[in-house]
C-alpha cells in the first residue's frame, strides 16, 4: 500500500469535503503526522480493494444455483427455524 506520495506516479486531482468532515481530516493527519493525501490515498485503496474482494467471491459464487426467497423461507419452515 502506498503510503507516502510519489511524485513521479502520483496524479493531482482537486476534491470537495463537507466542512466538518475536511476538519476532522486535517486533524487526524496532523495526529498521525501523515498528509491529507496519504490518508485520502489510503482509504480508496482499502475500499477499492473492498470491491476487487466482492467482485471476486462474486466469480466464485456464479456457478451456484439460485434460490428464490420463497423456496428458502419454506426450507427454513419445513426445517422448524420459522
């Protein structure tokens, strides 16, 4: 994970943060001694990896039958868990 800016591969981009929410940024990279950037950076490489992670156990789910939400509530009564 990069953690400090490259300035050879890093790309400039201009973002709009709601007043409270660019304070409390600030604050914490002044706490963490870390940039803005970093800590920007950081968060939409977790949450991009969040979606690479759906997108795959969404592959390996493909091939499962599908179920309708009525053949699985009568499962669960005929099972004794409704």
């Amino acid at each position: 994970m990069m953690t400090s800016m490259d300035t050879n591969t890093s790309k400039r981009a201009t973002v709009y943060f709601d007043a409270d929410l660019h304070r409390a940024l600030r604050l914490k990279a002044a706490a963490a001694d870390r940039s803005i950037s970093d800590i920007v950076n950081e968060a939409v490489q977790l949450s991009l990896a969040e979606d690479a992670a759906d997108l795959a156990a969404f592959e390996e789910r493909e091939h499962e039958p599908d179920v309708s939400f009525d053949a699985f509530v009568k499962r669960l009564k005929r099972r004794g868990q409704l």
